[in-house]
C-alpha cells in the first residue's frame, strides 16, 4: 500500500482546496493529513476531522496541538484526537518556537504513548518565516524524547532538513523513530544525494514517503525518487538500488505507525478486484 505521510489541506480553501488534495493523491492509496496551526487547535482539529471523515478510504487526519495551550493529560489530548477520528499529532516546533523538550510537551508524549498515537515534528525549511526557531527544528533534540518514551512512534519531517545528519542518527539510533521523505520534484540533486546518504546509513527502511502537498504532487514526487538513478549513467556516482528505492514508496506508513486503516485497505482490495477482472485486449 503506497501512503503519503506528509499532506496539508488548507482549511481556508474549502472544498476546492479538499478536491485538489484529493485529485493529486490519486496515484496513492491513501494520505496523513496534518492540520496545520491556523487558529485555535479546537477550532482546526474539528474542521480537520469534519474532511477526513467524508473520505475514510483516502484520508487520515492528524491533529496539531500547541502544548504550551491546549491540554496535554490523557483526557485533555483524547478530545483532540481519538474522539475527532484523528489519528496522530502533529507539532510545528520550529514555527511556533515550541522547544521539542518543554515540561508541558513531555507530558502531552507520555499522553501520546499511552494512546499510542504517533507523533510528527514538522520541518520545512524552504517556508519558514523570520520568526521561525530554526534551532528547535534539530532532530538530536528528540532524542531525550524517544529515551523516555521508547515506544512512542516518532516521524521526523522533511528528514529534518537542513539537519540530515542528525535525522539519520536518530532513525538508525531508536527503533521506533523516522523520517519523512518528502520528495521536491525541482531539487533532484537534493533528493539524490538525501537518499544515498540515508543508504549509506543503512536507514532506508525507516523512511515513509511524503510529497508535502500542497507543495507537491504524489506522482511527480513518485517519479522523481524512482527515476533519479537514470541522471547517473555514464557517471561513476553512487547509486542505489531501484528495488531499495521502491520499498521506500510502497511501505505502508499507516501499518508502520500502528494506525488502523480497514477502510482504505477495503478500498485498495475492491481497486485490485477490479483491474484483475479488466478483459485482456487481444492480440
């Protein structure tokens, strides 16, 4: 199953808005949507979980909390998730100047862990205001965070760009830590050489695949990955094996983060059903 773990729907857009994100996920099984921090994380999650909810067969929802504000107990952080539809949390600790380790975001973890709901750093350092601390988007900061909560599943986003090195330490580090690897069709040298060193790592198998939509598209971030091997011929660069490459885009996010997914997984069987009873043309 082929799921983009790194999708956006800007609220404000409306239905035009959710027709494009469904539209350019059409090559994909299914989709994480992170509610982004529009306005008051009640407010956002609600709407959030009124659009996942239309299309349980394409879409999963994340819910964005701000632990300096909303609750964090148990109860507190089940009314923004788990009671909405919303499978994981999403934080933008660079973006809101959020330290990953503050005391009240240690306690919304223990929460996350007892619900066993993943939990996603947002980085993308290709849209960051002025205001933005790009010292809290550091990925060795997690690491006090996946010590203290060993079960608790962690995504990285954008590999933590421009912090790739501490991204892959702490993926080949902690089992249950990993990256997105959201693809920029326009920076294929970027995506290359991204992914060789994640090779070289031996991290491959921790990497769940994102296009960042709105700011990509799943197929052309597909096609980019799988094709960026061709720029090599005739060149003595390293490459990385197709298959490698594949199971990067056709690992099962949802399966990967424990998210329950029976509907999109329903969805997937009736689409397989369908193309094997598709009569074969003749010759």
């Amino acid at each position: 199953m082929i799921v983009d773990c790194h999708t956006h729907i800007r609220l404000s857009g409306g239905e035009a808005e959710l027709f494009e994100h469904l539209e350019a996920s059409r090559a994909v099984d299914g989709s994480i949507v992170h509610a982004m921090p529009e306005g008051h994380s009640d407010g956002v999650n609600r709407e959030l979980s009124e659009l996942v909810h239309r299309h349980p067969d394409r879409l999963v929802g994340f819910a964005v909390i701000d632990p300096r504000v909303d609750k964090v107990n148990v109860k507190g952080l089940r009314s923004q998730t788990t009671k909405l539809n919303l499978q994981g949390v999403v934080l933008y600790c660079c973006e809101t100047g959020v330290h990953p380790t503050h005391s009240r975001a240690m306690q919304l973890y223990e929460s996350a862990a007892e619900l066993k709901l993943p939990v996603y750093f947002h980085n993308e350092e290709g849209f960051l205001q002025p205001a933005a601390v790009l010292e809290y988007a550091q990925p060795y900061l997690l690491d006090e965070i996946a010590r203290t909560f060993p079960e608790l599943r962690i995504v990285i986003g954008s590999m933590g760009a421009p912090f790739l090195d501490q991204t892959l330490a702490m993926a080949g580090k902690h089992e249950y830590v990993y990256a997105d690897l959201t693809i920029r069709p326009g920076s294929v040298w970027h995506t290359y050489n991204t992914v060789v060193a994640a090779h070289e790592r031996g991290v491959m198998h921790k990497l769940l695949f994102g296009s960042g939509f709105p700011f990509g598209r799943a197929w052309e971030c597909m096609e980019t990955l799988l094709g960026f091997n061709m720029l090599l011929a005739d060149t003595s660069l390293p490459a990385v094996p197709r298959a490698t490459i594949r199971n990067v885009v056709e690992r099962d996010a949802l399966d990967v983060l424990g998210i329950e997914h029976e509907a999109m997984k329903a969805r997937q069987r009736k689409s397989h059903v369908a193309a094997s009873a598709k009569p074969v043309p003749e010759a």
